[in-house]
C-alpha cells in the first residue's frame, strides 16, 4: 500500500508534455483500481449489511472471526 500523500504521488515539480501524460495515467489507473474495489469489495459488503439489516443484526465489520454469527456484543 502506498502511504505518499496525494501531493506526494501526482504533483509535478518539472513540468513536461511526457511527464503530465505519465502523471495522468497513473492518477487514471488509481481512480479506476478504487472503482474497481468499490464494485467487487464494496458490493460484498453492501450484500452483507442488507443481509443483517434483514435479519434485524447488527454488522460488525472488523469482526476477527470474518462472520457475524455470535458477535453481539
């Protein structure tokens, strides 16, 4: 995992027709693997909270156990 800033990753200090393309492709590239999270990940946990929601239960997502049966806290 990257920890760079924002800033850090895409901020040009040496401006350049090949270097602002570079930047673009990788800011592209970024933007579309957290689209690609949001769909897979995301429609995971969408799925589950609907699923709880339901079931009138509570998610706990940072369940160490990965399931939610018999989590009650």
């Amino acid at each position: 995992m990257d920890t760079r800033s924002f800033d850090e990753r895409f901020h040009l200090t040496r401006p350049g027709i090949l270097r602002t393309l570079w930047r673009d492709l990788r800011l592209l590239a970024m933007l579309g693997g957290i689209a690609w999270k949001n769909a897979t990940l995301g429609r995971k946990v969408r799925r589950r909270y609907l699923e709880c929601k339901e079931r009138g239960e509570p998610l706990w997502v940072d369940d160490p156990a990965g399931s939610n049966e018999g989590a009650h806290r």
